[in-house]
C-alpha cells in the first residue's frame, strides 16, 4: 500500500503513459505575465515552477499572486513543474 502526504485533491487524472496521476492544489507565489513563468507554492510548502503554457483555459494566459489553483505536478528539464493548471 501506499500512503498520499500532503494535500490532494480527489481528482484523478489518465496520464498518457496509462497511470493515473493525482492533481494537488496551491497559491500563486509569483508569476510574471511578461515572460510567461513563475512559482506556485503546493499546499504541502513545496515550490513549483509553472510556465503560461500549462494554464487551462482561453485567452490572456497569466496567473495572479496569491491566487488559488489545482494542478499536476510532472517532471521538467530542471525539475518539477505544474502541469493542467486550473483557477479555482
């Protein structure tokens, strides 16, 4: 068995490698909407890199600071970052 730290979300989500991988919810730490990145704190106190490409949803894709969001946490070239990103 495993156990799930941290907080986490019910939703599960199909990843194309046919696992099930598990969205999490945090705060917008900073995001600057000129270069299309930042960071998001995890609700378990973990920073992640997120870039304005992994923004669900239509037009201006951009992040405000403190604002609430759910996301996948995948594997970057330099390490975690958010994937799937949901306002809240």
């Amino acid at each position: 068995m495993y156990a799930l730290t941290g907080a986490v979300s019910k939703k599960h989500k199909q990843s194309s490698l046919g696992g099930t991988t598990l969205t999490t919810q945090g705060t917008v730490k900073w995001f600057n909407a000129t270069k299309g990145y930042g960071f998001v704190t995890c609700d378990d106190g973990k920073d992640v890199f997120v870039h304005y490409s992994a923004i669900q949803g239509d037009g201006f894709k951009t992040l405000d600071e403190g604002q609430r969001i759910s996301f996948r946490i995948t594997q970057g070239s330099k390490g975690d970052q958010a994937a799937d990103v949901e306002k809240i």
